[in-house]
C-alpha cells in the first residue's frame, strides 16, 4: 500500500512538471519519513551516488565535445562527409547523417551532434528544397548515433550501473553504431528516390582527400580514446581528460579558432549540464534504494522467470518497456532508476550484460526522438521551426529501423559481441 501511494505520489508530482530529479527526492523523503528509516541513509545516496570515479568521465567529454563544438571542426567534418557521399541521390540527407557518425565518435552526446550538425544542416537542406520536418527528421535519428558510436555518455552511465567495463561497452558498439549509419542512409536513399531529391556534387577523390587531410585531427581523436582504453594505456576518465587537453591544444595551436571566451562558454555550459544530470543521478540512485528495500528488483525477477519465456521474449519484453518509458522519461533516470531494477532479470538468464547495455543505449536513444520529451526531437523542431508533431510523421520511417537493428541483434547477439572477442575484451 505504501508503495503505491508512492508511484502515486511520484506520477502526480511529474503530470504538474515538477522536475524529476525534484520529484524523485521528494518521493523518497516522504517514504523514508512515513516508514520512519533514518533519513541519514537519503544524505549518504545522495552523497556517494554521483562520487563515483568513472562518473566523472561524464564532464570531461561534456567539455571536450563542447571544445570541439566551438572550433571549425563541425565545418571539416560536413565538408569531409559531403565528399564521401554527397554524390548520392538525397545528398545533404546521406551528409547529415554520415557528419553524424563521424561527429559522433567526437561528443559521446546526441543533443550535443543534434545542435552542431542541425545548425548548420538543417538551414541548408531547407534552402535546397527539403521539406522542414523531414531535415529535422533526419538530424534527430541520425544524431542518435553519437550515443552508440563510442565514446558515448550513455555507456558511461551504464558502465556504472552494471558494473561492466566502459571500455568493452565502447567496442561493443562500433559496429552497431555503423550499422545504424548505414541503415538511416538506407532509408533517406528511399525517401530521395520519392521526393526526386537532389545530388550535391561529382565524386571526386581529390576533394575526398583535401578534405580528410583538413579534418584528419578531428577524426583521429576517437581513434586516441577507445584505443587507449582498449589497449589499457588509460582508464576511460582519464581518456576523457585526455580528450579535453586534445581539444584545447588543436582548437588554440592549430585550427586558431578556440580563444578564451570560448573556453569559458564551454566550462559553464559543461558546469550546467553535469550538475542537472549528477542530481537526477543522485536522486534516482536513492530512489533506487527504496524499491531494493521493498524487493522490486527481485520481484520483477520472480515474475518474469514464473512467465517461463524464452531468452528473446524476454530481450523483447524488456525493450518494448524501456522503448516506451523513454517516451516519457529522460535516459538519466531510466539508466540509473529502471535499469537496475530489471538487470536481475538479465543476469538471471545469463543474458551477457555488454550486449544487453547496447540495446539499452538503443532503447534510450529512440526516446530520445519520440514525444512528449524526445530531446533531439525538440532541438531540431527548434532549428528548423517544424512542429513536433510533423517531424515525427517522418521520423517513424528512421524510428522504425532502430527497432528492427534491435530485434536483428536479440537473435544475433554476436553483431555486439563480435569485435570484443576479437579484442580480447571477453
């Protein structure tokens, strides 16, 4: 009954708009109080939630990413993109989203590949013709790939839930994460096929080169981070560190286009924007508390064991449910408040939890471009002027194919696991 009253509590503070991370230490205040547990237990989870050692691997990219951001390296990586495959049918949609993968291998963000790429993208695919919504469209799904190309904040999240390995978990989605690339390129092929959208240029290697020798130090950053972190040179917060001083040194010394303003910018947006996420992290982290002193994780356990369902039914079960939370949920809180519950689940079966942390940053990452709080979804409507509403009915076709990748890697597992075990990281 009191669990109830609970969720009650919870669903009602959320349906006014109270933030969640708000709403998550309220709730937990006033069960700690009702059910009369020392509230000294709240202020040691709140303290030692977001003290931990990886977590701070979340600010380091944030900065690095933003660094990035603020130098001409989104311009390098478009240019670079649009010489690649600019010459195909459609071809500021194949751009965008081959920029995207490349970018994303740079942020570890999707809001932070959907504001650098869309700013630029999304006005100019709208003056060559594209319709609005489905610019912002493409920008959204395909930004969706810098949360599963490494390095990915997400992972990271991850990695400190489950306890595996951040630098497995960043192997483990390369070849999805291309995957993906290939398969959004697939579908904007389709729509430029019915919209009789245009190419943008002739296919030339020259200019294939001359453009991947002005964005070669851009690119090779992701290259310094995961292999540092496969081969063991460093530990992923200390790549992310790494990543910062790559940044600064490159955007001062060689592409001149970082000054101090700039850097100031980017310390107070990555100040912002880790203490709103440590807070849902900490709150979610106590609220996480209270359904383990109420056994829901083992709960969850019994029922879905007493089902008798096979593996895959299980792996489905599990997606639909996090694909529809974050339609209305944040990854924060579904990473560091649904996750744990169902992880029991997981182990239970003897599902590999790399692999299950790839369909999670799936699952988070399609939220990420739904209503009523897809993240990506708003940023685009927002550059382009295109409702929400709009944006989705095209957004449905790219939407659609991550669900399929997820359904192909619950029978294949091995699309996840393959380069791992060739790393020797399993």
């Amino acid at each position: 009954m009191i669990l109830f009253l609970v969720f009650l509590l919870l669903i009602s503070l959320l349906i006014i708009n109270v933030p969640v991370a708000f709403a998550l230490g309220v709730v937990s205040l006033v069960y700690m109080w009702v059910v009369d547990i020392p509230h000294v237990i709240m202020a040691q989870q709140l303290i030692e939630g977001p003290s931990g050692w990886v977590l701070l691997a979340m600010p380091l990219f944030v900065v690095a990413g933003g660094l990035m951001n603020v130098s001409t390296i989104s311009r390098r990586i478009i240019d670079f993109a649009g010489a690649l495959v600019g010459h195909i049918r459609g071809g500021l949609a194949m751009i965008n989203i081959m920029a995207s993968m490349l970018f994303g291998g740079i942020s570890g963000s999707s809001v932070a590949d959907t504001a650098a790429i869309g700013s630029v993208l999304i006005p100019g695919m709208m003056k060559k013709g594209y319709p609005a919504n489905y610019s912002a469209a493409v920008t959204s799904s395909s930004a969706t790939i810098g949360i599963i190309i490494p390095p990915s904040i997400v992972m990271i999240f991850y990695g400190v839930v489950s306890g595996q390995s951040v630098g497995t978990l960043f192997i483990a989605g390369i070849l999805p994460g291309i995957m993906v690339g290939f398969g959004l390129m697939a579908v904007a092929y389709v729509f430029a096929l019915i919209g009789n959208h245009p190419k943008e240029n002739k296919f030339s290697l020259r200019a294939v080169f001359t453009n991947f020798r002005k964005a070669f130090l851009a690119l090779v950053m992701p290259i310094i981070v995961v292999g540092g972190i496969v081969f063991g040179i460093f530990t992923p917060t200390e790549a992310g560190a790494i990543a910062v001083m790559y940044s600064l040194i490159v955007g001062i010394f060689v592409f001149r286009a970082i000054n101090f303003r700039k850097i100031y910018k980017t310390l107070v947006d990555a100040t912002i924007l880790t203490s709103i996420v440590m807070i849902v992290i900490a709150t979610s982290l106590v609220f996480g508390w209270i359904m383990s002193h109420e056994g829901i994780p083992q709960a969850i356990t019994r029922f879905i064991i007493d089902l008798d369902l096979s593996r895959h039914m299980v792996l489905m079960v599990l997606s639909i449910v996090l694909i529809v939370l974050g339609t209305f949920l944040h990854g924060d809180p579904i990473m560091f408040l649904v996750v744990p519950m169902i992880l029991p689940v997981v182990q239970k079966l003897g599902i590999d939890l790399i692999f299950f942390g790839i369909l999670v940053c799936f699952a988070i990452g399609i939220g990420q471009q739904t209503p009523p709080v897809g993240s990506c979804l708003f940023v685009t409507s927002a550059i382009s002027g295109a409702d929400v509403l709009a944006i989705t009915k095209v957004n449905w076709a790219f939407i659609l194919l991550f669900m399929l990748l997820m359904v192909l890697m619950i029978f294949l597992p091995e699309i996840t696991l393959l380069l791992p075990r060739m790393a020797g990281a399993l």
